[in-house]
C-alpha cells in the first residue's frame, strides 16, 4: 500500500513538474495582451513595432511641400524700370543728374514693389545688362532696345522714363513697353509736374497712373496714403541719388559716406536706412573708421 501510494504521488508531482516547464518554454504573454483572467496593461500597446513608412505617401508629402518648384513659380507680370534720363534740365543750382536720373529709377521700383500684385527687376541685374549691351550711352531707349533687355531679364513690361528740371519745377515722363509685341503702349504715356521738393509724391502718382493705364494690379490706398505720409526733402533725394550712383560704379566707401550723410540729416529716409543694413553697414562710423570698402559688404538685397 505504502509502495503503491509513494508510486502515485511521484508521478502526480512528475507531471506537476512537466507542465511547469512547458509553461516556461512558451515565453511571456505576446505584447498587449495578458493572461486570462489576469489584468490589462495600458503601456503594452505602446511597446508595438513602427509602422514602415510608405513611399507613395512619403512621395505625395514631398509634393505638397512649399519649396515644390511648381509652387514657386512666379506668374505675375514682371516689370522692369530703366534710369530715367535727363530731358533737358536747367537752373542756377543744377543737379547732378545723372545720379538723379538713378534715383528716380530706383524711386519708382520701390514703389512699384509694394505692389504685391507685380514682380519687379532688380536694378542691379538691369543694369548688369545696360552695361553688358553697351547701351549707357545714350538716354535714349526704342521700343526694340527696351524690348530686347526685357526679354533678357524676363519682363514683361518695361518703363522708359524722363525728367525736365526748370528752375526747381520739376516735370517727370514716362512709358510702358510690351517686351512680347516690341511695342509702345501709347495709352499708358504718363506725366506728373510739381515742385522739387514734392518729388516722391510725384513718383507716386507716376507709379500709379502706369499701372491703370496698363490695366496692371493697383497699389491699396493704405499703403499710398502710407506712402505720401513720408516727408523726403529734394536734399534728401539728392544724397540717396547720389549714392546708388556710387554703388553702381562700386565705389562702396563713397556709398557708405553718403547714405550715412542721408540717415544722419534725413533719419526719416527708410530706403537709406534699409541700404545701409543690407550692405550690413551702422548708421554710424566706427572709431578710426569711416566706413571702407571692408565694412561694406553685401548681405542681400530686395530691390
């Protein structure tokens, strides 16, 4: 009996032992789930393998990104301004007028450029192209010659312009060209006359009656109103002038003399200032230094 009972508990316990280890052998329950009965572990799911990324899905963001180069084409009319030239100015204190005519060019970008509704050429690249053409010699611009630098900085339309200064009146002209038709558009040939001193609000009228005459997008009334609020005195006018005569030359220490002139005497000029930063120049000379060709170096420009 004894024997008999010791024979059926070692193989109770043998098989007790048996299913232990089996158990064992299995492993722990799989990720996110328990045993049953047993409780549920939130953080289980969290522990699931990555997902592999999908490559049309990938394909299809890269697409939707705003960098994609369809998204970055530009399809407003670019404009483009050549320097104005002098039509016969005189009086006892006669401009420089040849810097002037540049500054009235570079006047009428500005403006024009607040105009969201336009894409406007840098002056620089126009005149990387005058320079290139040998066309600087004379102030006056066909349609065809117009036309074929348009066409080189990719314009559509391109403004011929002109001023008169007799004895401080001032009267400024100007055109529209269709760079595709080689063409004057007769229809937008605008003239504004006034006082010297009255010279940016002159330009701003000009901007505006070239872009309705052309039927282009007009520049808001807030930003115009904006715009005339500006108090930019004829001396004002003049340094700035004469200052972006110089950069074109590239004489950088004379640029940075006279815009820091123009931004001392004039702080109110925000083109001279915003020159200034962008050629990543202070207002100020440093001490010993009076603003050299080193200090000035270009870091970007808008216009």
């Amino acid at each position: 009996m004894i024997c008999r009972g010791y024979f059926r508990l070692s193989r109770s316990l043998f098989l007790f032992v048996f299913l232990i280890g089996i158990g064992c052998a299995s492993g722990p329950p799989e990720s996110g789930t328990s045993a049953p009965g047993g409780p549920q572990f939130p953080e289980a799911a969290e522990a699931e393998p990555e997902q592999e990324a999908n490559p049309a899905v990938a394909a299809q963001d890269a697409r939707d990104e705003p960098g994609d180069q369809e998204q970055q084409v530009d399809d407003r009319p670019g404009v483009g301004v050549w320097p104005f030239s002098n039509g016969g100015s005189f009086g006892p204190d006669p401009w420089d007028y040849e810097a002037f005519g540049i500054g009235l060019q570079q006047m009428l970008i500005t403006e024009l450029a607040l105009n969201s509704g336009l894409r406007l050429v840098e002056r620089s690249r126009l005149r990387e192209i005058i320079d290139e053409l040998e066309l600087g010699q004379s102030g006056f611009v066909d349609s065809n010659t117009s036309a074929r630098v348009g066409s080189l900085v990719q314009a559509r339309y391109m403004i011929v312009g002109g001023f008169v200064d007799a004895n401080g009146t001032m009267r400024l002209d100007a055109r529209i060209d269709d760079v595709e038709t080689g063409e004057i558009l007769v229809e937008t040939a605008s003239r504004v006359q006034g006082d010297r001193e009255d010279i940016l609000d002159m330009v701003i009228q000009l901007a505006m009656e070239l872009t309705e005459a052309a039927d282009l997008p007009s520049l808001p009334d807030q930003v115009v109103d904006e715009r005339k609020a500006l108090d930019y005195p004829s001396e004002a006018i003049r340094l700035y002038s004469r200052a972006l005569r110089r950069e074109e030359r590239g004489d950088l220490d004379g640029m940075v003399e006279l815009l820091r002139q123009l931004t001392t005497d004039f702080p109110q000029h925000i083109e001279g200032r915003q020159m200034l930063e962008q050629y990543g120049v202070s207002d100020r000379p440093r001490p010993g230094q009076s603003g050299s060709r080193s200090e000035a170096r270009p870091v970007g420009r808008a216009l």
